[in-house]
C-alpha cells in the first residue's frame, strides 16, 4: 500500500501516530496486572499501523469508550477503535468494522425477566457504561426503563449490585466473567444489540487519509491477522467482520 506524504501527514501531525486505547472494552484492550503493560487487538492493529506508515507508534490509554472518543474526536489522538454510532461519526471517521461484538443483559437469578424485549418496561433500572456504545444505544432504544450509568464497563455489574438496579448491560464476555466471578447472577439468552467495531480517525483528517486507514484495515481482515490476534489474546464470542468496500 503506498502511503503518500500527505496522507502520512495527516496521521502524524506530531511526528508519531497517537493510538487511543479504550481498557473498558476487554475484547479490545487490556493491561498485564504483572508487568502494567497494554495490549490487544487493538493495539496490535494500531503498531501495525504504525509499521506500515514508518512511524513509532505512541499509545494514549484510557479506561473508558466516552475519553477514547473525546481525545480522538478533539485531535489528541491520530487513530481510535471505536464501535460505530451516529452520535461519534459527526467528529469522527470511521472505517468499516472489523470485529463484531454481542451485547447482553445480565439480571440476578431471582428476577423475573427472562427475556430481553422485557426490560423495557416501567420502573427497571439499567447499568450502563458511561459513553459507552451500549449506552448510547440503549439512550435511543429504551423508551420506559431508567438508564443508570456506572464510571467504566468493567464497573457495571458492581454498580448495579451496589445500587440495587434491575439490569447490568454490556459486553457480554465481560458480563459472563462477572457472573461466573459473583454467584445468584445470570445472562437473559441471546443478545440485545451487536456491536460494530470499527478503526476511526478525526473527521479534519480529510478523505484520503479515512480510505487509507479503511484498506489497511480490510487488508487485516483479510489476510488473517484479526483472527489471529483475537485468538492469540484468547478472546471468545467475538467475530471478524466480513470484508467490506468503502461507500
């Protein structure tokens, strides 16, 4: 892939390509408790980026969805990973997904919801990530459930525990580890939403340098390296994207 220099340029208007890294998301990103060092796929993605513009690569970490897509959407950053909504896209371009990934609800085994078309009713709270994705979604779905919002997506299901909600929703790899982690708790079947994961960089970036990053990106797909990298991070129920043209 030829990278001109004004597409290098509008990557790397610091010299280095900025990554921002969400930890609240464990399918994308986490940190080694041992060694405090971050990895994933998403920042295999954002090194391998780095790599093919001939750039060091410098990781700007945060713990939630809504600072990742601030830094991004206010120049702080070069590049994010980021599930595609419409509220991000007005400061943001994104590329087609290149991971899908499940969300779900999570109640405790005596409530009475035992499906997700339920939760929308009167009266049912719901744990959310601040600026998530799920948020976000569930702000426009819910028409009658209270949506109540915890710091980070790992924090939801000890906020919902600590505040007595009704329904912790997010990830539903992370709500599975917390209910094998905390006994009396169980996932209604299936899922409420699928999440789009995609790369993205600063709208100001211009045209060019948003079809640069969407054909690296579907060359990862394609070639194999996100399958890869999501079985080398041993990361379960999410699925590669299938390969898609730019519109």
């Amino acid at each position: 892939m030829h990278i001109s220099p004004d597409i290098l340029q509008a990557f790397t208007p610091t010299g280095v390509l900025r990554a921002s890294i969400n930890l609240g998301n464990p399918i994308l990103a986490h940190r080694n408790v041992q060694t405090g060092e971050v990895g994933g796929v998403s920042v295999d993605l954002a090194r391998a980026f780095g790599a093919q513009l001939g750039v060091a690569v410098e990781l700007v970490v945060f713990d939630t969805a809504g600072k990742s897509v601030e830094a991004v959407a206010a120049q702080q950053a070069d590049i994010g990973f980021f599930a595609i909504d419409p509220l991000r896209g007005q400061s943001i371009r994104f590329t087609a997904p290149y991971v899908l990934i499940e969300g779900a609800y999570l109640v405790r085994e005596a409530s009475p919801l035992q499906a997700n078309e339920e939760v929308d009713q009167p009266g049912t709270r719901v744990t959310v990530g601040k600026g998530s994705a799920y948020d976000l979604f569930l702000s426009r779905e819910l028409r009658q459930a209270t949506i109540e919002r915890a710091a980070t997506s790992p924090a939801v299901v000890d906020s919902f525990l600590a505040t007595q909600a009704d329904v912790a929703a997010g990830v539903k790899q992370q709500l599975q580890a917390d209910a094998q982690r905390i006994p009396g708790l169980r996932l209604l079947p299936g899922r409420f939403m699928v999440i789009q994961q995609a790369m993205g960089t600063p709208t100001s970036r211009g045209e060019a340098a948003a079809a640069a990053l969407h054909a690296f990106l579907e060359e990862r797909k394609q070639s194999g390296f996100i399958a890869e990298a999501l079985q080398r991070h041993g990361i379960e129920g999410a699925s590669v994207a299938p390969a898609q043209s730019r519109s």
